[in-house]
C-alpha cells in the first residue's frame, strides 16, 4: 500500500460547504500542484456511494463546472455512522494504512454545529488525532457555538483531546486575498502607516452587504441571525486587523496578541444599533412563526485604546440588499486648509474592496482642468483581480493550502473567539432586555435612511 504525504479528511462530505467550496478549492491545488502527487482526499459520509458514485451526486449537485475527472484519483469515500465508534475505528484502520510517520492528517469538520461535539468526541477517543502528534490537526468551521457559553463549553471538550496547536477554527474571510492584505496595506506604506490613528482618521465603516436571502439555510440561520452569522466572526475580524496595534512581529501569535487586545477595547453604542428582518422572511420555508431573528443588522462601536479613542467604526450587515458587496472605508479628516480654499472639498476615503472585486482605492481632491476654480473628487484604483495572473485564489484554497501546511496565521485562537462571544452576548442582551424593534424592511434604502437620520452619517 502507498503511503501519502498528506490525508485529509473530510466530515460533512454531501453537505453544501464540501460540495460548493471545498472540492473545488481542492481540485484546483491539485491542479496547480500546490497539493503533490501524494495526497490523499477522504471523503467521510452517511451515504451508500462508491468514490465514483459520490464524485457523480457532487457533479450534479454542482452548478458551477467541477473536473471530477481532476479529482478521481485523489479521492476515497468512506461510509461511515457518526455515531459509531467501530466506524472511527475502521477510518483509522484506513489511514494507518496509508500513512507513515512523515504523513501529515487533516481532519476538517464541514458539518453542522449540532454534530461538532459528538464527531470530535469520536475523532478523539478513536484516536484518529492524539495529543501528542503534531503532524495531526482538526479543523472546525463557523459557527464556533452560538453563545459565549456554548463555544466554551465546545472549547473545553476540545482541549480534552486536543491540543490547541492542533485546533484550527474557521473564519474564511481570513482567507480572502485583500483581508490578508490589511496588514500589508496598513505596515507597509508609510503614508497610512503614520496616518492610522484618531488624529487622522475620522471614522471606519465595515460592510459586508449580500443580495441573497437566507436561501436553504432556514435551519440554521434562523437559530442565528446576522449577528452571530456575521457580526461574529467575519466583522469583528475586519475590526480587529484594522484597529491593532503594532505586532512585534507578523508571526501568528503576534498578530493574535494584538487582535485580542482590540476585542477587549471594543464597546457599541447600543443607542445606534438597528436590527432589520427582510419583508418575506416569515415566509421562507422552515421558519419558525413569527421568527424575530434579524436579518439585518448596523451599530456604531468605539475601540477605546489611544489609537483610536473617538474614532467611530460602523459596522452593518445584511441579507436581501441591494448589492454585494463587502468593503472597509477609512475615512480620513479634513486637512487644516480646507476651509481656506472657500470651495467644497471632500475627505479622502481608503476603500479595501473585499468582495465581489478585490481592490484597492483612494479618493483624493484634484483641481478640475481648465479655468473655472472647481476641486473635483478622483479616485485612485488599483484592481487586484485585473492584475492577477490567472484566477485569484478562493478563500478556501488558502485556508485548505495553510492547514496541510500546518500553518496557523488565518486561523482564529480561544480567545479571539471568546472575546467576540462575549461582545454579541451583550448585543443580544440589549435587544432583548431594552427591546430594540426589529425592522421589517423591503428594501435596503428604507434602512439606510433610517440609520442616517439617527447617525447624521451618510452610509
Ligand atoms: C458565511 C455566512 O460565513 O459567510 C453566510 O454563514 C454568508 O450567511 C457568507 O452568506 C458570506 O460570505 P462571502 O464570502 O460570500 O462574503
């Protein structure tokens, strides 16, 4: 039996995450040999499917074009009962089988957060990952809990078996090109890296604004809500890269230090948060009636460190809005002759275009040609995908890439994930406790009207 470089295994492997981001992440590391020759992809399920079979259900549960043909000879399915330990046990058996004391095994959890506790359970008294074996890692995807209780109670049945080295959390917008590019951004040019404080900058937005409704998610999302959703995760990881400090170094536990230190700063003003429900959401299927789950959610929060004490950051996501679009827009202060120029001017504004174009710009005053006085505002735009060479990586390929790597920086540590448990705990708590109304809304502009009357802030 041939013994691989690296196994990883995959828990969930009929679900939508697998099928729409993962396989296709994997089959183009392959393809582009970023994953050798040695590699071995298992993927764990329920169902009766042989490896030709289980590539054929994916096939057509695909809508985009996968290369299955690509994928074959790389792939095993394995059938196995989550609840069964004997089934662990035969994995086991399985990848022992096929590894040597060089291999490395990846163990990644692409299922719902209602089986994450009884799959690591088994993963750990089965012995599939051990303690002690630094070549073994297990990854687990979002929602990590659904309260600070809960991800602590998950957090502390995973360092039953595991150590944190080998534990890997999930936030796959750390994963996309321009989020890992804040920092570069941010250190490595000296006009922002000077101007990144409060006497600069006048306030931050970070939106992550999606067309899509809640699609067949019901299940899930309506136990959830934008806040734990999105709020959570995706944007307090925004929040924290823009609002830290300087690392000592861009080693992973330096990095987090510093994120952590921003969650701890980090206060809202409950006055500003407006939570909003798409008009239609009561009638998705599988909603539970009159479901209050929020849909849509804006706040103005403060991190009160000296850097940036008095900067507001906005911070507003949503489902069924009039575009997608995620995006972090620095805006800066007026300069000191503004008002001497008796003309209207703008404020110079960074926008890091996240999704669905990775970019870059820079809005600046400029002096409109020709003899009328007029001050005109021009953008500054760099496209990182017209420069690309190629297609740019998906978030998941670097995400999967850095995991059979063993490679920690795009991954959340305990106490990010609890701190920012602790934040959306206190969100909720508000809502409940001081009874903010949940907005039904049929379009994106009714919101934005709303927030701008109650902020004075043009969204
Ligand atoms: C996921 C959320 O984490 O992120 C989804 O669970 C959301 O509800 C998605 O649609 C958005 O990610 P992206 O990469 O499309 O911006």
């Amino acid at each position: 039996q041939n013994t691989y470089n690296t196994i990883l295994t995959i828990f969930g492997s009929t679900g939508d995450l697998t099928i729409r981001k993962l396989l296709p992440a994997i089959e183009k590391l392959l393809k582009e040999k970023l994953l050798d020759d040695k590699t071995l992809i298992i993927a764990v399920g329920r169902r009766d499917y042989t490896d030709h079979t289980y590539l054929q259900f994916v096939e057509k549960e695909l809508k985009v074009p996968l290369d299955t043909k690509a994928l074959e000879p790389y792939l095993n399915y394995f059938k196995l009962n989550v609840e069964a330990i004997d089934d662990y046990v035969a994995l086991k058996a399985f990848i022992d089988e096929r590894s040597d004391e060089n291999t490395r095994k990846a163990y990644y959890l692409a299922v719902g957060p209602e089986l994450l506790k009884g799959i690591a359970t088994m993963i750990g008294t089965s012995k599939l990952v051990e303690k002690e074996d630094i070549r073994s890692s297990i990854t687990f995807e979002k929602p990590f809990g659904s309260d600070l209780e809960s991800a602590q109670a998950i957090n502390q049945l995973l360092w039953t078996y595991f150590d944190e080295k080998q534990i890997y959390r999930i936030d796959h917008y750390l994963g996309k090109e321009m989020i890992q590019n804040i920092l570069t951004v941010r250190f490595a040019n000296k006009i922002f890296e000077s101007a990144w404080n409060n006497h600069t900058i006048k306030n931050v937005k970070i939106y992550a604004k999606e067309t899509d409704t809640i699609l067949s998610r019901a299940g899930y999302y309506d136990t959830s809500g934008a806040l734990k959703d999105m709020v959570q995760s995706h944007l307090l990881q925004m929040l924290s890269l823009i609002a830290m400090e300087v690392p000592r170094s861009y080693q992973s536990e330096d990095l987090k230090n510093e994120k952590v230190e921003v969650l701890k700063k980090l206060r809202y003003d409950r006055k500003s948060l407006v939570i909003g429900q798409y008009d239609g959401y009561q009638n998705e299927p599988n909603i539970t009636k009159g479901s209050k789950t929020e849909t849509f959610v804006f706040f103005k929060a403060f991190v009160d460190t000296p850097r940036f004490k008095g900067v507001p950051f906005y911070l507003m996501t949503g489902k069924a809005l009039e575009q997608k679009e995620s995006v972090i827009i620095i805006e800066f202060e007026e300069t000191s002759e503004q008002h001497k120029f008796d003309l209207p001017l703008f404020t110079n504004k960074l926008y890091i275009k996240i999704a669905p174009l990775d970019g870059i710009s820079l809005t600046l005053n400029s002096k409109v040609p020709g003899l009328r006085n007029a001050v005109e505002e021009v953008d500054l735009d760099y496209c990182v995908a017209c420069n690309a060479v190629g297609n740019l990586p998906e978030a998941y390929e670097k995400l999967i890439l850095d995991m059979t790597k063993h490679s920690k920086s795009l991954f959340t540590r305990w106490d990010e994930i609890e701190l920012s448990w602790q934040f959306i705990d206190q969100v909720k708590q508000d809502i409940q406790n001081k009874q903010i109304p949940l907005r039904i809304y049929k379009s994106a502009e009714e919101l934005y009207s709303l927030i701008e009357t109650m902020t004075g802030e043009k969204l």
